[in-house]
C-alpha cells in the first residue's frame, strides 16, 4: 500500500515534464512565432560572423578564377591570338577573291547573237530574223523583242529561251519596197532565271523528258511543182508530229526551218493545240512565196517548259504527268 502511493507522485512528475517539454516544443508567441523559428534564428545569430565569412571566401574565389581566366586570355592573345588573327585576315581577303571569280563562273553569261538577217517572203514582204543561243548550262531568260529596219519597228513579242538551246527569233512578211540594207534586233526587259538544281537536278535529262517531241514524213512541195502551187504560188509542207512525253500540252509551237545548201532560205511557225502524250498529229501547211528547192527541212518543238500553265491536267488524278 505504501510502495503504491510512493510511485504514483513519481510517474505524475514524468508525465508532466514530457507535456511541459511537447508544450515548448510546440509553443506559439502572441506574434506567431514558434519555438523552432526560434531555434533557427539563435542558430543564425551564433553563426552569422561564420556564414559572413563563407560568402567573402565564395566571392574571393570566384574574382579570382575570373582574373585568372582573363589574364590568360589576354596573354594568350598577345603570344598568339594577334599573329592567328592576322592571318585569318588574309585567308579572308584570299577567299574573297576566290569567291569573286567563283561567283563569275557560275553567273548568267550573255545570249550569243547572230546579225540579223533578210529574207524575200513574197513582193513587197520581207522575214527578219536573228539566231540566239543561250550558252549557260543552269540558266533560262525571258524578254521582249522586236526588230527595227528602215526607221521602223516591228510588233514587240515575248519569247524566252532554254538553257544550252539555239533559237531563231523573227518578223515574218513585214511590208518593205526593197530589201532592208540593213536591221536591228532589240531585247527588253530580260529577266534571267537559275534552275534550281533541288528541283532539276539533271537539266539535260528533264529536257529531254519533256521536249521529246518529234517530226516524221517531212515532205516539202516549194511553189509551182504541184497544181495547187501552180494555180496559187503557194509552198506546201507535211508531216507528222509526235508527243514522245508523258505530258499533254495546251500548244505546241514549231519553227519551220528550210535551208538550201546549208544556208537558210526561209523561215515559218506553226502552232498545234491540245497536243496529247503518245499521240500522232498530222500536219500540213501552205503559205505564199518564191523559195525553190531545199535539201534540208528543221522543225524544232517550242515549248516554255518551265512554265506551269502550259500543261493539260489529267481528269484522273493531280499533276500534269501520266
């Protein structure tokens, strides 16, 4: 009985040291600060001179790793960065010039142009026309042109040309009393374009695809050997063209060249509409004028191929290919 009234005082001392010790842990001031804020701030103002002393070091440290870095920069500059600069300058000055002569090789060169030349066509008319060839291999150009003789000039025509391609330019029956003694052909407004070889990687191929268009039974009648010409003066020629592509075109235009003895001797153009991929279209013309025989008869497809409108679209599907 006494043993139990000496153990209770004992354990009633403990339980309320461990809720004294819970309640300071836990206390809250009238300003809401607690105990471990507490804590934290006496923890603060014993080490503060320390934490002073860690950041001086911090800074101190890092000035010093910058100077460094910088010293040596400086030096290395003055040993060997001003000799490497140096010549860096004249590597430049060096590729300058050779971009310069780079730039030349790859630019557009200038159209190649023949005198202009006179053709009788019948009395009283006359053909102008001047030969142009375009000698770039990555180059097309359209422009406007026309021709001036005897103080006149004729009607301006836009035309282009291909890259690595001859071409005739002309003026056909312009009205003269005699021959021009003399003629001029004027260009305006060229417009060079580069063909993109992301696009065309192989112009000679792409060309070939899409030009494929030949001329087959070439029959030239010259006026007065057959009784049509006999009744009328009138030259007669035939043949047939075929669409070798995989493309339909809206038109196809064709100069007639007709040579004799090597030299021109007349000159005409004719133009097919909706001429289709794989199809043969038979051809025949007429027209006035003292030509004489040929040995030699050029029909040359011209079609702007670079042109996007010049394509009739298959019903079936998109794009202008079969």
């Amino acid at each position: 009985m006494n043993n139990m009234q000496n153990n209770q005082p004992a354990g009633g001392e403990k339980d309320r040291g461990n809720k004294l010790e819970a309640a300071t842990r836990n206390y809250t001031g009238p300003e809401g600060i607690t105990t471990k804020q507490l804590e934290a701030g006496l923890w603060y103002v014993e080490h503060k001179q320390l934490l002073r002393r860690i950041l001086y070091g911090f800074l101190i440290l890092t000035a010093a790793v910058s100077w460094t870095y910088t010293i040596y920069g400086f030096a290395y500059y003055l040993a060997r960065g001003m000799a490497e600069d140096q010549l860096l300058a004249k590597q430049l000055v060096e590729i300058n010039n050779i971009g310069h002569n780079y730039i030349l090789q790859i630019s557009a060169r200038e159209l190649v142009v023949s005198p202009v030349g006179v053709l009788r066509s019948t009395d009283k008319k006359y053909d102008l026309y001047a030969q142009i060839r375009n000698d770039n291999p990555a180059w097309w150009v359209e422009f406007d042109y026309y021709f001036i003789a005897e103080g006149r000039q004729t009607e301006k025509k836009h035309s282009y040309i291909l890259p690595l391609e001859p071409k005739y330019l002309f003026a056909l029956a312009q009205d003269f009393d005699s021959p021009p003694p003399s003629a001029a052909l004027v260009m305006e407004n060229i417009k060079w374009q580069r063909i993109s070889p992301h696009k065309i990687p192989d112009w000679h191929d792409y060309y070939k695809k899409h030009l494929a268009i030949s001329s087959a039974d070439i029959k030239f009648t010259p006026a007065g050997l057959s009784p049509l010409s006999e009744k009328l003066n009138l030259n007669q020629l035939s043949f047939n063209a075929i669409n070798n592509t995989a493309f339909n075109f809206w038109e196809t235009g064709f100069t007639i060249l007709l040579f004799r003895s090597g030299e021109l001797a007349n000159i005409n153009h004719y133009i097919l509409n909706d001429f289709m991929s794989g199809q043969k279209r038979f051809v025949e013309l007429s027209w006035p004028g003292d030509i004489g025989q040929v040995d030699r008869v050029e029909i040359v497809p011209e079609i702007n191929i670079m042109k996007d409108d010049i394509y009739i679209k298959y019903e079936g599907g998109v794009g202008q290919e079969k």
